[in-house]
C-alpha cells in the first residue's frame, strides 16, 4: 500500500472526528427531547445549521470527488460510490428539515415534537452508517486504488477552507456550539481519571 505524507482523507478523517463531536451535541438533545426534558434550541439548531453548511459544502465536495475517481478507477465501487451520494441528499434534507422543526418550537409532547425526534434519530442513525462505510470501506479502498497522479489531480480541485468551529478562528454564529463541545470535553476526561 502506498503512503503519502498526508492526502485528502487525513483531513477527511480529522473532519469525521469534529463532526462526531457535534453529532454527540445532536444526539443529547434528542434524548432530553424524549425525557422531556428543557431542550437548548438555540445549541441544536447551531449544531445542525453548522452539519448542513460546513460538511455541505465543504466536507461532501471533497469526499464526492475522491469517490468518484474511484468509481472512475474501479467500476465495482460505483453503486457504493452512489449509495453514499445519495444518503448525501438525504443528509441534506433531513438537516434541512430539522432546521425547520426547531425554528417552530414545536410544544413537549406533541405531533411536531414526536415527529422532530423520530428525524433526528432517523438523522443520527444515517450520519453513524455513512461515516461507517466511508471509514470501514471507501477511504481505505481509495488510498489502495487511487494513484499519486490522480491525488495531485484533486489536489488542485480541493480549496482549502477554515472549519468555522473546529478552524484557527470560531466564527461568531458557533461560540455557544464550540464552548459546549469543550466543556463536554473536558467533563468527560475528568470522569475517566
């Protein structure tokens, strides 16, 4: 197998780790949701406004490029390959949906409550078995096929953009998000020592 010092899926990789971050920030609202618990709307809504931009416009461009090359390499990978675009879409719009419901603050207990936490987990679940199959299965097998031409190729198709809240600098819109994610941190290394 071919080394590289570093290609695109080490930042993908390092990507996946901070978008779990903010998944796990997801995921503990959807569970005070279902104990009924006081939400943070303004925190949850942050979190999936920055899944739907950040790994929407940067993350999955990288990650579609790459996977179609594959594809392009080796044809036995181009129904993954699909697959894993499509749950894309679904991604999108299940975030896009979630937005939605939070912004209308749907009452504890009711329909539209129900409803947002039946797609939020729906959401969680997606997100957990695609970053699977990109981690398990399309990554490695990419770094096998692909070749040092074709990594200098995309190479210069990949802009290099700043993460707004795991970059050199938090944008304004993710200081709450990006304190929570931190403290959490730090709370759960004090609970393993």
């Amino acid at each position: 197998m071919r080394h590289l010092s570093t290609t695109p899926i080490d930042d993908l990789r390092r990507e996946h780790v901070n978008m779990r971050s903010v998944l796990m920030v997801v995921a503990e609202q959807m569970d005070k949701l279902e104990k009924m618990d006081a939400t943070d709307s303004v925190l949850l809504a942050n979190a999936l406004y920055y899944m739907r931009n950040f790994p929407g416009h940067v993350h999955h461009p990288k990650e579609d490029l790459i996977f179609d090359r594959l594809a392009h390499a080796d044809a036995a990978w181009k129904a993954e390959v699909d697959k894993v675009r499509a749950q894309h879409q679904e991604i999108y719009a299940l975030e896009e949906g979630l937005i939605k419901s939070i912004s209308e603050g749907p009452p504890p207990d009711s329909e539209d409550s129900t409803e947002l936490l039946a797609q939020g987990r729906r959401y969680l679940q997606l997100q957990r078995q695609h970053s699977e199959t990109e981690e398990r299965m399309l990554f490695p097998e990419a770094l096998a096929t692909l070749k040092p031409r074709d990594w200098v190729a995309m190479a210069g198709q990949i802009e290099r953009v700043d993460d707004p809240l795991f970059g050199r600098q938090v944008a304004t819109r993710y200081r709450l998000l990006y304190e929570h994610i931190m403290h959490e941190a730090t709370r759960g290394l004090r609970a393993t020592r």
